[in-house]
C-alpha cells in the first residue's frame, strides 16, 4: 500500500487536506468518496516517490508470457462459471511473477469496493494497456467477458509468434557482429602492440595500412578509459534521444528504409495493425476509437500518425478505403480487401486475412534474411582479415626478404 496527500471538500463544503493509505490514486479516491469528501488533489506522498518508484525500476516488466497466460486462464475460469474476484485471486496466488501479483492483488480490492474490472484494469496503465482494457470494456457491456478474453489470449499469442520469429532471424548477424567487434578490441589491446614492438627493434621503414594499425592500437591502448566514457555517454546521448517525441519519431521513420529489415519491420507493423483492428471491430468497437487504439498498438511513431492520419478522415465522412489510400501504407491486395469488407460489411474478416497475408509474407523474408546477409557479414570478416595481412604480415614478409639478401 502506498501513501498520498489529498486535499479535498467535504459535505459541508470545507477544504480538509491530510495523507490517506491506498493501493493507488484511483483507490485513494475512492475512499475519500465514502467519507462524504469529493477530491481536489492526489499525489504520492514524497518517500514514495523517492522509494517506490525507485525500485520500481528495478523490477522486472510485465512480458506478454504472463498476459497470455492471464487471458488463457481468465477465459477458462469465467467459462467455468466462477466470479471475477474468485478467479483473480487464483491468478494472484499462482503468478510468480511479483510485479503482476501486485496488480492482480490491486484488481481484487478495486473489485470488492463496487469498481468493474475495465476500470481497475486501466489504473494499472503500464502492464494492461488501452487496447486490452477496451476489449474487457465491450465484453463487459455484451456480457461476453470470457470470449473477449479468448480473442486477446489469440491476439498476444500472434504478437509474440512474430516477435520470436524476427529475434530468431536477427541472432546470427548480431551474433557475427558482437564476436568482430571484440575481435577488434583484442587485436588492437593485445596482439597488434605485440607486432610494434617487434617492428619498432628492426628500425625499417612501415608500410602504410601498418602505420594505421599501429596508430589505431596506441589509442586504443593509451586512451581506453576515455573510449568507454565516449562510447557511453554516446549510447546515453542516443537513447535520451530516442525517447524525446521529435526523436522517436525520426527512429521510426528510418527503422521502416533499412535496407533488407525495413521492409520486414514495416510488414510486421501492418500485420499487427490488421490484427488488432479486426480483433477491435469483431468486438463491436466503434471504427473511429478502434483507430485510436490502433494506433497505439503499432508501437510505432510514424505509423501511429498515418493511423490518426485515417481516424482524422472517417471523422469527416471519408471511407475507410479512401483514407487507407491516402496513408500510403498499404499494398494494392490489401486495399482490394479493405475495398470488398467495406461492400459486404466483413472488414473485420478481410482484415484478419490481411494480417495473415503480411505475416506470412514475414515469415517468408525472416527465412531469407540469414542468406542475404551472410554474404555481407562474410564480406566485413574478409575486409577485416586483408587490413591485418596487408598491416601485419607484409612488413614481416618484407624484413624476411631483406633478411634473406644479406
């Protein structure tokens, strides 16, 4: 439990202020409410601040592992026919994941005090987002709740089907070029000083690209301690960057033109923005919200303004068709899809086959991915084993022969 000031007004209109004790601000309202009191202000008391949020960064996120088995269990209990509060606290016990806990311990008490589970579910912001707190809404409202748990239990499952694919595909390269990268680091701290010594006794003249290496090795050597606070303050500077807005959105952008990954992430994106719009409007979201909540779930900046981009149109009349096109995102098929849901009224189908297109067009590239960067990879090694020949082994090979002629 957590510790906030709140000033307040009571029945007869006075201001009170003072510190109450609540899961979280929502709570803490909530309580202020049956005491008559109506809320003005609820902020964290300061060692909270200071210490919860503190180590709050330090524990672990929620993952989509524990989501899914959230929504698998939560459709089989509700199936069941046992209450929310009962089945939560199940899950509260059995989770051990200590973070997750918490919040489902959260949800219980919000439950118990009259509150319904969309509602709690989003004062929980940062492990239940606004899409899945929608879906809850609508099952909620339809009296549904088991099958809207189903269909986010099938969303997460695709989400993170695709997720491993891509992490899959991308361990090689990383792998290749983790392993060049100390490669260098140990030839230039170890072995290339070795070499200059032995240079430096003959007092011959060095070849260039040794000139280089030497050169490269001595800084690498003299001024390491400065290289790693560069290369950290760098990787501070960029990732401070990434997460300003103007940033993140210049990152986004330029992640879709990589050559050979821009078009796989940009194909992932669309496949989850087709998923997750037909799993919205298969709920009975209307197409306007369901844009909004899109756009959040692509997890991508750019996109999300294309995506507000359309919401913006329908809101003045324009068809989904249209404003698809005018996006410029889209592929030709599945603008032809998007145009035949619109006439027999099954977006959200055409939709779902859309993200099945895009997938597999995925899954399809990620199998390729490895064949056309390995000669790239296989290209730097190459490059990297010529400068060391040309830098070290010439001289030698140079002081043999003088050797030789004498």
């Amino acid at each position: 439990m957590a510790m906030f000031k709140y000033q307040a007004k009571d029945s007869q209109g006075k201001l009170v202020q003072g510190v109450i004790e609540a899961a979280n601000q929502n709570a803490a309202a909530d309580a202020l409410f049956k005491r008559d009191c109506i809320p003005m202000s609820i902020t964290p008391t300061k060692e909270q601040l200071s210490d919860g949020n503190f180590m709050r960064y330090f524990e672990p996120k929620v993952e989509l592992d524990e989501l899914i088995i959230f929504c698998r269990q939560m459709y089989s209990l509700l199936k069941a026919g046992i209450p929310i509060i009962r089945a939560i606290v199940g899950l509260a016990e059995t989770t051990t994941h200590k973070r997750f806990a918490e919040a489902l311990t959260d949800l219980t008490k919000q439950l118990e005090q009259g509150r319904n589970l969309s509602s709690a579910m989003a004062s929980h912001k940062k492990i239940f987002n606004r899409l899945m707190v929608s879906i809850v809404v609508v099952g909620e409202s339809t009296g549904r709740l088991e099958d809207a748990f189903l269909q986010l239990a099938t969303y997460f499952e695709r989400e993170q089907e695709t997720r491993k694919r891509i992490k899959s595909a991308m361990r090689y390269p990383t792998f290749v070029i983790l392993a060049l990268v100390a490669a260098m680091f140990i030839l230039n701290i170890f072995v290339i000083p070795t070499f200059a010594n032995m240079f430096s006794k003959f007092n011959a003249e060095l070849p260039l690209m040794t000139r280089i290496l030497i050169g490269t090795s001595g800084f690498f050597v003299n001024y390491w301690l400065l290289l790693i606070i560069g290369m950290v303050a760098t990787v501070a500077l960029v990732r401070n960057y990434l997460h300003s807005v103007s940033g993140r959105l210049k990152w986004d952008r330029i992640k879709l033109k990589i050559p050979l990954v821009g078009t796989i992430i940009e194909r992932s994106l669309l496949a989850r923005y087709s998923r997750s719009f037909a799993m919205i409007l298969r709920s009975g979201v209307p197409m306007t919200t369901g844009l909004s909540l899109v756009a959040e779930a692509v997890d991508n900046t750019f996109m999300e303004q294309k995506v507000l981009e359309m919401r913006r149109g329908i809101e003045k009349g324009e068809s989904l068709l249209r404003v698809s096109k005018q996006s410029g995102l889209f592929t030709q098929l599945v603008l032809q899809m998007v145009a035949v849901g619109e006439e027999t009224g099954q977006v959200d189908e055409l939709l779902q086959e859309s993200a099945e297109f895009y997938e597999r067009e995925v899954d399809f590239d990620l199998k390729s991915l490895t064949a056309k960067i390995e000669p790239i990879l296989i290209s730097a090694v190459a490059v990297m084993v010529l400068v060391l020949a040309l830098g070290i082994f010439t001289p030698m090979w140079d002081m043999m022969s003088a050797i030789k002629g004498r």
